[in-house]
C-alpha cells in the first residue's frame, strides 16, 4: 500500500463540483463549449467544475491558489498533435498550447481574477491524497484563504493505455476502462477549518487492509469526495473516504445554515 501524505490541519470543503462526458453514465453532460479550446474534452470539463465552484462561493482571487491534477493530461490534443505532425499536415498552433494543463488554469485564472500561485501535478498514486497534501501546504501561507483542486481523466486512446501498462507492470494495478473519448473532472474549493465551512476533511487511520487505488492516477476519489459532501450537507453525519484514509464530517449548525442560502 502506498503511503499517503497527511494533513497536518483540518481543511474546510467549501464547494465541489464534477462533470462527466462520454462515459456512458447518466450524470454525462454535453461538451462545453470554451473558446480556444478544441477537439478535447480535457479543458472544457477543467472548465465548468472550477467555475461551479467559484460561482458558488465567490472570493477574492489574490487570494486563491490552483492545483490541477492528471496523470497523463490532455493526451487527446498530445496524439492530434502528434498524428499531424508524423503525417506531414500543417501544425496548428492552437494544439500546442491547449495540450499544456496550464492553459485551461490560466484562462480560468482571468475569467475569476485569481492571482495566486498555480500548480499543474502527474500522480501515479492518489490525487485526493496529493492534492489535499498540497492544498494543506498551501494553506500555511498567511496571504492564501482558498485553494482549488481539480482532477482530469481523459478515455483511453492506444498511447494511454500504453503508458498506464508500463507504469503499472511492478505493480500489478489494473489499467482504467474508460471510452476513448471519456472526460472526467472534479473539484473542490478548499479553506482552513475555521473559516465557517460546513464540512471538515482530517486525516483518518489507513485501512488495516492495505488496500490500493482502483487504478493509477484515478480522479474517481475525488468524485467520491464530492459526493460525500453533498450527503453530508443535507444529512449531516461523517464519511471516511476509502483507501485514501480521510474523514469528512458535517458541522450541523452550518450545514443547517447552508441548506437554507
């Protein structure tokens, strides 16, 4: 079992959003449309979950950090680009820069005014351990008040799944099953625990099972962490999310408060 970091304070979860396309599931939701972006679903869906959350709880972009999480990023514009290119077509500059994860950031940094820091990871174990990790360092800064998180999972196309099987050979860890043209992308807007959040996130103890990630680099986690907070809104109560070994729990008067806004 990987080791996962801890957090070394409690974090308020002030919003959570996710969007799915092309999955096949019943929560599928037609492509956004993102000026600039084309062909893939990568920045579209980082999009439309970042703005949900900042829509919903507005704050001063000085002072909020980004961090974005995906195993292999946009690998959609990466092997458009690339087939192109070997093919012998005209580059298309476009490609270049959405293929970079820092773009969808830094264009949702403009549209919400946010200028502080921005960090795009690669985990080949659990983001939501990751990216809490990392929302917890952040947080050390007197000058932060908010980090947003997200998560992007693309289908996979013959050069993912090629890259999922080398980097799990050792460790025996299923490769995803996702259509090619799957999109996945959570996220989750972050403040310390004292700052009125209507549910907590701790660290809990690991599973005496040992048990792993579904599959390298897997968003699901956090689409689980969503969820988790939006029963605990309405119902109150506490959820340990499994294997990542963090605890959520619902302080009722505020989740009380929130329910009627």
């Amino acid at each position: 079992m990987t080791t996962k970091p801890l957090l070394r304070s409690a974090l308020g979860v002030l919003a959570t959003a996710t969007a799915t396309h092309g999955t096949g599931r019943e929560s599928d939701i037609p492509l956004p449309r993102l000026p600039g972006f084309v062909e893939s679903a990568f920045s579209p869906l980082a999009y439309e979950v970042a703005s949900r959350c900042l829509t919903e709880r507005p704050g001063d972009g000085a002072r909020t950090a980004v961090a974005l999480a995906s195993l292999a990023g946009d690998t959609t514009t990466a092997d458009l680009a690339s087939s192109r290119m070997v093919s012998g077509r005209v580059h298309n500059p476009l490609l270049f820069m959405q293929a970079t994860p820092n773009s969808v950031l830094g264009h949702t940094s403009r549209e919400f005014g946010i200028t502080g820091q921005m960090f795009s990871v690669s985990t080949f174990d659990d983001p939501v351990a990751e990216l809490l990790a990392l929302a917890d360092l952040l947080l050390e800064d007197p000058e932060l008040d908010r980090v947003l998180v997200l998560g992007v999972e693309l289908g996979g196309g013959p050069r993912t799944a090629a890259v999922h099987r080398e980097l799990s050979a050792d460790s025996g860890r299923p490769v995803p099953e996702l259509p090619a043209a799957a999109g996945l992308a959570a996220a989750v807007l972050l403040g310390r625990a004292d700052t009125g959040a209507p549910v907590t996130v701790t660290s809990d103890q690991p599973s005496p099972h040992g048990e792993d990630i579904r599959h390298p680099g897997s968003v699901q986690g956090l689409f689980e962490l969503a969820e988790a907070h939006r029963r605990l809104l309405r119902d109150g109560g506490s959820h340990r999310l499994e294997p990542s070994a963090f605890l959520l729990t619902a302080d009722r008067n505020e989740t009380e408060t929130h329910a009627h806004q």
